[in-house]
C-alpha cells in the first residue's frame, strides 16, 4: 500500500543531510514509511570565508526549517544537524555516523588543523575514487563501490575541501535536547564515541545507511513513534 505524503507546509518534515561528499543517494537503502514530507537537503555554495554557523543558518532559512521538523544527519551532516540546533529546536533530531561535541570527533582530526594537513590533500584527488576510500568507508559489494563511484565523481571539490575544514576547526561543546546517536563499532570515518551514542550497532561501519540501512531504518521508525510521529505502520 502506497503511502500517502503530505505537502502541507505546516506539517512537521523530515530533512535529511548527507555525508561529506556525498548526495541524496547515501540515504537509498532507508525505508521509512511515512505521511511526513521528506526532503534530501542540497547542499548550498558556501559564500567566501563562511562560517559553518552562518552557513547553517542559510540552510535554515533556504529551507524553512522549523521546530516541529525532524532533521537526520550523517557523518558531516550530524554536524550540520547539531549547528541548526542552536537557532532552532527541532522535535528530533538524528546523528548517523557523526558527533554531537567537540570531544567526540577523533584526535587525528584535531592534529591536521594545527598544520592544516586538510590543504595538503590535491584538490584534484577530492572527486576521484579510490581504493582507499573503499576501505575507510568499509565498501565491498560492487554494486555498492559502483554507486559510490558515481557519488564521489559529482562531487563538488571546493565544498569538500571547505567542509574538511570546518570539520576540524569545530569547537561545539553542547549536546542539544531530543538528540540521538546512532553509530557502528568499526567506523574508520568517525570512530565511535561509546559514551555519547545512543544507538551502537556491532560491526557496523561509517556508511550505517548502506550496510546496515535495516538497523537504522528501525531505529528511526522507534525514535519517531516515540515521540509521537506516523510512521506509517
């Protein structure tokens, strides 16, 4: 049974917010069964020298988020999700594969931006696959590598390099309200952060919403019911 979607602007939306890189296509494998609208968020041109706060910003208003909204984010886009939530407070708000402080975020990454290591990554290397991209994101199944292939190849280099630096200059330290964490225990991204994850799946890798889209789909349905969502079920 189709179900039916609501496009009634004062309805509560869910607005999903992609990975570092990627696009709408990361969350393919997610069934949520929903009336709510629900929006692949595109990630906007960042202005000369934007901050990541007053990027957040931007997307806010380009997109009219609201409190009622629901917003999930993975890896980068838990950054992004987190950053919203200081002008706004959605109903829920989600984290796959991504941190919610400061603290949660590896050392390596904290290391790279006192010699800014980011940089010294060419540009020209930020689109194109490779094998060592299959083994950080744990890919194995050709279908899966083809289709990050594709992913990777439109990636706009200029965005990734900007975000790869806001991601290590990050200095949030405050977890906001009706957020959860979901994260697997061999992510080579983001390794996980036991004690603030909500949510820890055995072996799962960085890509949750691919290898284990399952797992999370259910989580997800269950954070939704319990605060009080349609989740089509």
């Amino acid at each position: 049974m189709m179900t039916k979607v609501s496009n009634d602007k004062n309805s509560p939306r869910i607005f999903f917010f992609t990975g570092l890189g990627a696009d709408e296509r990361a969350f393919s494998y997610l069934k949520i069964k929903t009336p709510l609208q629900q929006i692949y968020v595109t990630w906007l041109k960042p202005e000369k020298q934007e901050s990541l706060t007053a990027y957040c910003r931007r997307l806010v208003e380009e997109y009219a988020i609201k409190e009622d909204d629901i917003l999930i984010g993975l890896s980068f886009g838990g950054l992004v999700v987190t950053e919203i939530n200081q002008y706004i407070r959605p109903s829920l708000s989600i984290l796959i594969s991504s941190a919610s402080t400061r603290k949660e975020l590896p050392l390596m990454y904290r290391a790279a931006r006192r010699v800014n290591l980011h940089y010294l990554i060419p540009k020209s290397s930020l689109n194109k696959p490779n094998r060592l991209r299959y083994y950080l994101f744990s890919l194995k199944k050709p279908a899966q590598k083809k289709l990050f292939d594709e992913i990777v190849t439109h990636t706009d280099p200029d965005f990734v390099r900007w975000a790869m630096d806001k991601i290590v200059h990050w200095e949030n330290s405050v977890r906001p309200e009706n957020l959860f964490k979901i994260h697997g225990t061999s992510d080579r991204i983001i390794p996980i952060h036991k004690a603030s994850s909500d949510f820890i799946i055995k072996g799962g890798s960085h890509f949750l919403t691919w290898e284990n889209s399952e797992e999370v789909s259910a989580i997800i349905r269950q954070l939704m019911k319990a605060k009080g969502f349609d989740t089509g079920e």
